[in-house]
C-alpha cells in the first residue's frame, strides 16, 4: 500500500494546482507570490494501481518541493520574543492585550490587570472597594485617558493606577464582560454574557465621578426579539465599520446595529450555535470572523462568503493597515489584492503554546497572548543569507568586489560570489585551514586575497596564485588590504605592512616588506589603515595609531580623559574628512590629520548611547553615516543632521545573537549593507532606516519623598501610581528635601536601548546620561529653592523625545522665610530700639543714682564741714562773751550774749539746709559782723554790696559759705590793725550762670598774720573747709566755683588787706525745687 493525495489545492498568485481523484494535474496562470496554504488528504493506493499512478505522484512531489521553495521566499523575516514568568511577568495566562495613549502596555491576565513599560510589571489586584478584578477579558480607554476593564466579575475602570468597581454592573446580568469599545460619542458598548449593552457619555462621566452611582445601560434594540433565550445571548466581540454601524460576534450569529434601527442578523441564515469570538471590519463590504461551526475564518466580501483554514483551530482577527491579520497556528496576512491570506510566520516553531489574542501597536509590534505568557513579534531589520548547504560551517572573514560582484571570504579558503539573489561558490582550498579576510581588486583587474594567516594570494580571472618568501612575502598573516596612489596595494598583518606594486616592465607583482618594532620581544600587529592626500599611511594597531611615510613609521600616542588608547582595529575617513578610530575599550574617536598630526575632536561611548566601548569594525555609507561593528550589536552613528542621532541593532532586531565574534561590514551596492561574522551573513536595506518618527513621549510616571509611603502630585500608596499633572509647581517643606524621580520612555520596540537624559535645574547644570533600564534618581539633600526635573528619551531609533519637567520649591524652614526675616528683622529693630532705650533709661538712672549719691555724699560732707564750722563759730563766740565777761564789761556781754542768741538760732534754722537763698546768707553774716563789732575796742566798719541784677531771694548759696571768710578776714586780718578796720563785701552777676562775691579788708595781710602759728592754722582750717564745699557744688551736679585770694597793697607797695573771690554756680529756687526734692528729704531724714 502507499499513501496518495486525493486532492492539492495549492493557491499562488496566478498559480492553481488541482488534482482530482489521483487522475490529473491542472496548472493555470503563472507562478508568483505564495498565497494559500497546502491542503492535503491522504489515502492509501494498492500496489496494483501504483505504475498508473506513480507519474502523478511524481510530477506532484516536485510541484510541492517547487511551492515549498516559494513558500518560504515569502515569508518575511520576523524576531520573535518570549516574555514569561522568567522575565517577571506576574501571570502566565494572557485574555486581553491593550497600549493606552501614553505607551503601556496593559495585560488582562486571570489574576487581574498588569500594566507593563518595557522593563517592569505593575499589576492591579484588588479595587478601592476592596472586590479583586478576577479574570481580566476586555480593555478599552477613553479620550480622558482612564482604563476601562471588563472582567467575569463586571466592570471596573483605572484612573491613576487605581482600580475602581462600577458597582451598577457587578451583578449577575452583566457578569462575564467579553469585550469593550468605545464608539466615536465616546458612549461605551459592552459586549456580556447577556448581549451587548450601552452605556452613554454621560453615565460614564457619573461612573467616573462616583463609581458607586446607580445607571442603567441599554441593551442593544431587538437582539432579545432575535435570541430569547438568555442561555444563548452571549455576545463575545464588537466592531465598527466606516458608517459607524455596530457588529456583533455572539453565540449564535453575527449581527449588525444601525442606530435608529432594529439588530439585524448577518449570518448565518439559520438560528444556530457558531460561537463567532474575533472579528475584523475593513468597512461595510469586507469583514472577516472566526467561527466554530463551521471552524475556521470567515469572509464577507463583496456579498460573498469565503472561507480560510477550514478545520483549523482560529484563535484571532485584526484588521490594521489596510490589511487583515490572522492568527491560526501562525501569523498571516491578506491585503486588498490578495485572493487568500499569506503566511508571514509559523509560530510554532517558537512555542507550543495556545494563542488567545493578538495585538498590533502603533510601533508595529505583534503581541501575542498565550496561556504560557506572552509573545513580541517584530519585523526584523535584517535578512539572513545561508551560505550554500555544501558548505560547512557559517563563519564570513571578509568582503571585496570583483568587477561589480559583490564576493564574500570564508573559512577555509572560500570566496563566494552574489548572484542572482544567491550567494554562489567561486573560489574553494585556497587556504584549508585559514580564512580569506581581505579581498581588493587592483587597477589592473587583478584581484588580491589576503587569509587570516596562510599567505596572500592573486587571481587574474582565470587561475590563482599563491606568493611565497621567494617573492618577499615575509608575512602569511593579514588583516586588510588597503587601497593606495598609483594603483598601489597594501596589505597589513600580524608582522607588518607589504607593498604590492605591479612591475610594467616585466609586468610581474613584486613586494616590499615594512616591519615596524615596539621592541625586540614584540611586533606590531596591523588591522586596518587608510592613505591620505599626501601620500601618508595612517594605520590601525594593537600599538595605538600609526603613520607610515617614505618607509618610515610614527607612533601617535593618542590619550583621552588621562588614558592612552592602545589597541585600534578600524579607521575610516568620512565625507567632511573627518577620521574615524574603532578602539577596544575606548568607543569611538573622532579627528582630523593636520601637518602629519593626528587632533581627537570628540570621543563616543556608552555614555552616548552606543552598546559598547569596543567595536571591530568601521564603514562611512553612501549617505555619510558611521557604522560601527561590535561583538554585541551594531550601531549607526548619524551626524549630518541638526542633532547626532545613534541608532542601534541587536538580535531583538534580527542582528546576530550574543554570541558571534569578528563582524565585518561593507556597502554593495548603495542602499545595502552586509553584514558577516562567526555567525554567518547578513543583509539590511538602508532604506528601512528611514526614520518612521514615532511620537515618542517620556514620562515622569512617579515622584516619590524620601519616605516611600509619601508621593507629590500622585495618589499615595498605589500602584503604578502616575503623575496627572506635571506642569503645576509643587511647594514641598524644608524637611522634604530628598525625592525620587521615576521615569520611562514608553518604547516598546527595543526597550534595552531606551536611553535618557535628566538633570535637575537649580542643583546641577549639566545633563546626566543613563541606560533605559535605570530610569530612577534620587536627590538629597535639596537646599531650599526653587527647582526643575528634566528628563529626555530616546529609543533604539536614536530620535530624542520631548522634555517632560516637574517643577517644585523645596520651602526654607520658618527661620528663613521672608515674613519670618521681616518680622525678625522688625522684632530686632524694636529689640535693639528697647535696648537703646533701657540702656539710655539705665544709664539716665545710673546718672540720676550717681548723682543722688553724689549729692547725698556732698550733703553728708557738707553737714560734716558745717559740723565742724558751727563748733568752731560757737566757740569763737563764746570765747568772745568769756572775754567780755572777764574784762567785766557787762553790758558788752548782755548785748554780746543777746546777738549770738538770735545768731545761733538762725544757724540751727539753716542747719538742716544744704543750700539757701542769698538773702538767708547776708541776713546771717550780718547778725554775725554785728555781733564781731562788738568784740572791738575800736570800730568794725563794714558794708555789704548788692548788685541791683542780684536776686538774693531766688538764687541759692551754700548756707555758711561766706562766714569762714569773713571770720578769716576779722580775726586774722584786722584784728592786728591798729589803725581802722574796714570790711566790705560785694555780691554781683559775673556772666552766665556765675555769681561773684568778695569780701575785701584792710588787714594786716597774710605774711604778717602767718607770722602766728594760730592764725595760721585757723586761717587754713577755714579756707580748707570752704574750698571743699565749693568743689561738692560741682560733685553735686551743681556747676564750677572757685575760690581766689589775692594780696592787697597800699601806694607804697606795702601790704594793704586781702581780698578773697568766691565764684558760685547760680542756683535757683526751682532748680533746687525740681531736681534734688529727694534728695534734700533724704538728707533731712538722715538728719533727724
């Protein structure tokens, strides 16, 4: 027995291939492009049967080997990617995929919702109210960007990262929510178990306000009347077409919705269970839906049904750019041309796993939802070229161009040619064990290869040759083969550099060897090099750069931020003459060759976006952009443009897997780039880096004090939290001086080359650079002020976004805020004036205390000296009565006696007084010259003299101030006159605030008198007693006086009396009233 196909109904574009019952093979159009899928039906054929059969099966098998080929030439290249429970995802099983308006992906997984940035997964639980999401089957946002999410336990809706429950559809009618779409109103269909339901702008804006207000959504008019039994209501997916009617998958039928209008059913015809779960609308007359019964897709197209994957389990329709995609078992597509959808992908070569949904972004990535995780399908940038299957091994050394034919090195000695879209064997064992890494052809068509270490070999078309020590090959390894003036080649190895110059005379190749020594234990190891205008030789080393000129070298110490690049395998020249360095360790450096010097310019690291510091390889396109080589991905350096533009690839986007090593590019012919390595040979047209422009827009998803339970702008506490507004100015205290900023940059493509740029306006001035996955910084310590964060992004494409900010004012503490200084300011000013006052007032008081004690020591001194003027004055009068008495002159005495009565009493009036008026102090010197003159044998003439601007009752004078004097001038003066004795004494005003007194007599003088020792003594003792009265005057806050005595003579010059100035300060009743009242009461209390 053998197996026989039935039938073959293998579709092409132009191409049918149908065999009826084993008899026949019908061929019509022309072949073209794959379409359709291979059905096949097997039968087994008796051996009797098989000669008449056998040239079908035949001609069959080959068909089927040729479709096969064509099949997968249709296929366009995708890398697919797996991110699962490894990757952190928190959920395997996948319901429902959705990308909001900001970037995120959401995830509707059988544990709630999970919001996904690229780099972490955020999930949602549990609501405000406490009820746990559940299964998460449908997702849907509206235009105020809050996430509605239809689950088996009703609907809810996320705002700020905080779920809510809509509690009027938590019950059992709208249970099992299968799908949400918004409408262009913004009204709310909800597809449920119980048929789909409205719910219009208005309700949801209530919703939204208060998630607990009572509505009532709509169902949809007459779907009741068209399924009555709620059993069978069921509706699973909804979708507009351009007229804006509304269609409906459900459990038994695919129905449409006009507004104003009853449901209609579409299909089927007949009331019967299809269970339609995806559908797809392109407009009115082209749609496409799954269906279990029959199984497989369904198209209505143009008034006509068409089915696709019969028999087939289909999983998923997305309608997305004028194309329909369809997941069955793989990824296919089917545009407005195309008879028959395409397959792009066979999924289960990546996994085993069941599909569940399928979502396209705007970034044009396929997501996959499966039951095992989740699936990220890109285009992949690059198209890889098997080398031919008699070939082993994959590893490409090298590439050059042989008159127009692009020719690839490899292993083992082989060059291989492109042709025809096929890479062709051309030249095999040039070098067994070696690898052809350099490939030129010279002006005279000859073409030169070069191997990693078996020599250098010369092909003319027709056969090669392989040159020896004999023809001064001194070296056998080579790294590249440069292109030099006159048609001059160099090829630079492990050694050194080997001329190959063409011989016309003998028209024979000869070589000239240059070795270049760092010192007799190591040789210099060349990779690269290039010749400028002059004719220099500028060469890439294990020794740094290089500069080779009239057989001479130079070493060029190149150092960048005080560290000598020592290892360069690649330099290039660009358009603006600009060169170009790929180092090991160093990135890439940028000069320009001036005067045989080489100047560094600018220098490219990671820190500038590219993957790596070490690249192997350099090419400047025919656009005049830089690519560069590593062993970990490959970079396009744009600098032509406003702004420096990095754009990187890696195996997420189709480049080499992590592992290969030595890649190698060159550009043939413009527009496409080649790509070779250990892992084999790539393409990439340069027109798909054409920049797309994405919106791209990075966020500030999170601001968070040094305390994580405190957030600013964000609701506290929750998950995912996001900023709603980053454009007011936060005012934060002195004490929350410590924040943390998160940001992301919602590019989704190629997350691991997100790159930003942040810094903090007000703390710094220069922007920091930073990975996409450390998208996290903190600040500390924030002196008070007024701030701005500023974050930049940019994606693998290398196009920045636009800056997001969050502006902020960390507050002085009280101390230093302004109403606090102003008030400080004032209450140290009053302060200070308080203080002066005190200290003026103090000071005052001190005076006024000072002075008090003064007066009142002046007092008790003054009364001290009058104590001892009064006994001295009683005695001399009662020395005087004694005398009288003696000499028994008794009416002398009597009168005498009778005098210093009325004389004493008036001393003791006076006594408690200090100081009295003018009048007092005549009134009592003349009671005591009465009572003196009475004492005289001869006459006492005296007179007393009163100026008329004297006011003797208004000015003061100390009491007893003038008696001392006057005795003096009695009792030492003129009682040794034998002649007559005269006294005068004269008061008068002698200028401002003064009075002058004096007491004139025509004594014997003070010589004369001092000739007695008693007069001597009372004459001192007196003038003692008065002179420091008059100095407590001024002690006493009084004024100045002074005492003068001046000798008097007569016409011969003899001494003719004394006279004694007195200068008082004038004192005044009022004065002496306001001023010292306290003190004179509390002399007289001291008195008494």
């Amino acid at each position: 027995m053998v197996l026989l196909f039935d039938r073959v109904n293998v579709v092409l574009s132009g191409l049918k291939i149908q065999s009826v019952d084993g008899t026949g093979v019908a061929v019509e159009g022309t072949v073209g492009q794959v379409i359709d899928c291979v059905e096949l039906r097997a039968y087994l054929v008796s051996p009797k049967y098989l000669p008449a059969v056998m040239p079908v099966v035949q001609l069959f098998m080959g068909l089927l080997m040729a479709l096969m080929t064509y099949a997968s030439r249709g296929q366009s290249s995708f890398v697919v990617e797996t991110i699962g429970l490894r990757q952190g995802l928190p959920a395997s099983d996948i319901r429902a995929l959705f990308r909001d308006a900001k970037g995120y992906l959401w995830l509707g997984t059988d544990i709630g919702l999970v919001r996904y940035d690229g780099f972490r997964f955020e999930t949602i639980s549990v609501s405000q109210e406490g009820r746990w999401l559940g299964v998460v089957n449908a997702l849907a946002e509206d235009k105020d960007g809050q996430l509605w999410v239809g689950t088996e336990d009703g609907l809810f809706v996320v705002r700020n990262g905080a779920a809510n429950a809509v509690k009027s559809l938590q019950t059992d009618r709208f249970l099992r929510m299968n799908c949400l779409i918004f409408d262009k109103q913004q009204n709310l269909w909800c597809g449920t178990s119980s048929g789909a339901y409205l719910i219009d702008q208005s309700d949801l804006q209530k919703i939204a306000r208060k998630p607990a207000i009572a509505i009532q959504p709509k169902p949809l008019p007459g779907y009741e009347n068209l399924v009555p039994e709620f059993a069978h209501q069921r509706v699973f997916t909804l979708a507009f077409d351009e007229k804006g009617r509304l269609y409906a998958g459900a459990n038994y039928g695919l129905f449409r919705y006009e507004k104003g209008k009853q449901v209609e059913r579409l299909w089927p015809n007949q009331h019967r269970k299809v269970e339609i779960q995806a559908l797809a609308v392109r407009s009115s007359d082209d749609l496409v839906f799954t269906t279990f019964d029959p199984l497989g897709y369904i198209r209505l197209h143009n008034g006509n049904e068409e089915r696709f994957f019969p028999n087939i389990y289909s999983t998923d329709v997305v309608y997305q750019a004028n194309q329909f995609w369809y997941l069955s078992y793989g990824l296919h597509r089917q545009g407005p041309a195309d008879n028959h959808p395409i397959s792009v992908l066979d999924l289960y070569e990546k996994t085993s796993s069941s599909f569940n949904k399928l979502y396209i972004d705007r970034e044009g990535i396929f997501w996959v939802a499966t039951n095992e995780g989740l699936l990220k399908i890109r285009r992949s940038f690059f198209e890889r070229i098997p080398l031919p299957k008699s070939v082993s091994g994959s590893e490409i050394n090298g590439f050059g161009v042989y008159d127009n034919d692009l020719l690839v090195g490899a292993h083992h000695g082989r060059v291989f040619i492109w042709e025809r879209d096929t890479l062709k064997k051309m030249l095999a064992g040039l070098a067994p064990i070696a690898g052809v890494s350099a490939i030129k052809q010279d002006s005279h068509r000859t073409l030169w290869l070069a191997t990693t270490y078996q020599g250098l070999f010369s092909f003319n078309g027709r056969q090669t040759r392989r040159y020896t020590f004999a023809d001064g090959l001194i070296n056998e390894a080579f790294n590249a083969i440069i292109p030099g003036k006159s048609g001059t080649l160099w090829a630079v190895g492990d050694v050194g550099i080997t001329r190959i110059v063409y011989d016309s005379t003998t028209n024979r190749y000869r070589l000239q060897f240059y070795e270049h020594k760092v010192n007799r234990y190591k040789f210099t190891i060349f990779f690269s090099g290039l010749e400028t205008p002059d004719g220099t030789l500028w060469l890439a080393s294990d020794f740094g750069l290089v500069s080779f000129r009239n057989g001479q070298f130079r070493n060029h110490l190149l150092t960048v931020n005080q560290t000598t690049v020592r290892s360069i395998r690649k330099i290039v020249q660009d358009k603006n003459g600009q060169i170009w360095l790929a180092t090991e360790g160093s990135g890439l450096l940028r000069g320009e060759v001036k005067n045989g010097q080489f100047t560094l310019n600018r220098q490219y690291t990671q820190q500038d976006g590219l993957p790596s510091n070490s690249f192997s390889d350099l090419l400047v396109d025919s656009s005049g952009r830089i690519w560069a080589a590593a062993t970990t991905a490959l970079t396009c350096l744009s600098i032509n443009g406003p702004a420096e533009q990095i754009q990187n690839f890696d195996y997420k986007d189709g480049f080499f897997s992590e592992s290969f090593l030595n890649p190698h590019l060159i550009e043939y012919p413009v527009g496409t780039l080649w790509v070779g390595s250990t892992e084999g040979l790539l393409r990439l047209s340069l027109n798909k880096l054409q920049p797309q422009r994405p919106a791209l827009s990075v966020l500030i998803t999170d601001v968070r004090l040094r305390d994580e339970s405190s957030h600013v702008g964000v609701a506290a506490g929750k998950p995912g939290n996001l900023l709603s507004d980053t454009s007011g100015i936060r005012q934060l205290s002195s004490s929350q001086n410590a924040l943390t900023f998160r940001f992301a940059l919602l590019s989704l493509a190629n997350p691991g080359f997100n790159r930003y740029r942040y810094r903090l306006d007000g703390a710094e001035s220069t922007w920091r650079n930073t990975s996409g996955s450390e998208s996290t910084v903190t600040y500390s310590g924030l002196k008070p002020g007024h701030y701005t964060f500023s974050v930049r992004g940019t994606s693998a494409s290398g196009i920045w976004s636009k800056t997001a900010s969050f502006s902020f004012d960390v507050l002085p503490p009280f101390w230093q805020r302004g109403w606090f200084l102003i008030l400080l300011a004032i209450g140290l000013a009053t302060g200070i004036w308080l203080l002066i006052r005190f200290r003026e007032r103090r000071i005052k008081q001190q005076e006024t205390e000072r002075s008090r004690l003064a007066q009142l020591i002046a007092e008790l001194e003054t009364r001290a000296i009058r104590a001892q003027m009064n006994p001295h004055f009683i005695f001399n009068c009662l020395n005087s009565i004694q005398e009288c008495i003696l000499a028994d002159d008794t009416d002398t005495a009597y009168r005498y006696l009778s005098k210093f009565s009325r004389l004493l009493r008036m001393v003791l009036e006076e006594s408690a007084r200090n100081i009295h008026s003018l009048q007092h102090e005549l009134d009592l010197i003349r009671l005591y010259l009465e009572l003196e003159a009475l004492r005289f044998e001869q006459p006492l003439h005296y007179a007393i003299d009163v100026d008329s601007e004297v006011d003797t009752h208004n000015w003061q004078v100390p009491s007893l101030i003038f008696q001392p004097l006057v005795e003096n001038a009695i009792w030492h003066g003129l009682v040794q006159q034998t002649g007559p004795r005269k006294l005068r004494i004269s008061i008068c005003h002698d200028g401002p605030n003064r009075l002058l007194s004096v007491i004139d007599d025509n004594g014997v003088g003070r010589k004369k008198a001092s000739e007695s020792r008693k007069t001597v003594y009372g004459t001192s003792q007196g003038l003692k007693l008065v002179a420091e009265r008059i100095t407590l005057l001024e002690k006493s806050g009084w004024g100045q006086g002074s005492l003068q005595i001046d000798d008097l003579t007569d016409a011969t010059g003899e001494p003719g009396g004394t006279r004694v100035s007195v200068w008082l300060p004038i004192i005044t009743e009022l004065s002496l009233r306001t001023k010292f009242t306290h003190i004179a009461n509390h002399v007289q209390s001291t008195g008494h």
